[in-house]
C-alpha cells in the first residue's frame, strides 16, 4: 500500500491570489485559516509545504466564501 502525503500539492501563489482578491493582509488570512502569523508566511512564501489540513481549511474558505467573522457563536 503507497504510503499518502500529508502535504498538499496545492501552490503557495493560491493562497497570495486569494488573499489579495479578498483585500486581506497576511494577518487576517491567518486567522481565517486558524495560523499563526508566521506559519501562514511560511506556506505563502514557500518556505514550508502546505499540509492538508490548511488545504482543505483554505477550500472551505474559498469555495463556500465564508469567514469567521461570520460565524454567530
């Protein structure tokens, strides 16, 4: 059995495009994703792979156009 990646093969100038089309700074698009500050620089710049979990964070993001700031606790 082939032993499955952790890391996404999604590209890091995904979340930049994203962010800048939202008008969001580095800031907000790592609380949107539940990161640190630092963490999200290092998957936007390419320093460190993106792991399928912030993959599938940003896609729930993305595709049902949600931010947590919508969200009513």
């Amino acid at each position: 059995m082939a032993k499955r990646s952790m890391y996404s093969d999604m590209n890091r100038k995904e979340l930049f495009n994203y962010r800048n089309e939202k008008g969001w700074s580095q800031q907000r698009m790592s609380e949107e994703l539940g990161l640190s500050l630092r963490q999200y620089r290092y998957y936007e710049t390419g320093d460190k792979k993106i792991p399928l979990t912030v993959e599938k964070a940003f896609w729930y993001i993305k595709h049902y156009d949600i931010s947590r700031y919508d969200v009513q606790l």
